[in-house]
C-alpha cells in the first residue's frame, strides 16, 4: 500500500496525484480499490447490463427527473413504457 508517514501533532496537506497512488500498489491493492469502486457503482461489476456502470445510469436518470418539463409527451410515454416493463 502507497507508505504516508504519520505524525500525531502536524498537520500536512500532501497533494498526491491518482495515477501516482496507483502506480504504488501491489495487485491485490488494486483489485481491492476496484472491488470498492464497482461496490460504491463507479466500476463495471459483472451484473452490470450492457456494460454501462450505474452511476452513468444514476446520472442519466438524474437529467431525465431534472428536466422532466422539457419532455415532450412522446417522450414522457416512452420512458413510462420503459418503466412498466418491470
């Protein structure tokens, strides 16, 4: 695991970059960050249908609620036939 020393009493911002941390840990590391990520929905899991992960999904939906006004009726209807297929 990337090393970052610890001191009780000083306080330190570090500014490390993403790819550097990354470059630090082991394999298992990684798979561990990936399995946390997927988990928290920022990676593709196995059940994730069509390969989209489902935060793109929570972002998608998100848009369509924000802007719910703008819809036209065809529109509104498709996303209502959607939904009822479940």
């Amino acid at each position: 695991m990337p090393r970052f020393s610890e001191y009780q009493d000083v306080e330190v911002d570090m500014d490390i970059d993403v790819d550097e941390f990354f470059e630090e840990m082991n394999s298992s590391e990684r798979q561990e960050m990936y399995d946390l990520l997927v988990e928290k929905g920022y990676g593709i899991g196995e059940n994730t249908p069509s390969g989209r992960s489902s935060w793109e999904f929570d972002e998608a939906m998100g848009k369509l609620k924000q802007n719910y006004h703008s819809l036209s009726n065809q529109e509104t209807d498709l996303i209502i036939k959607l939904a009822k297929r479940f």
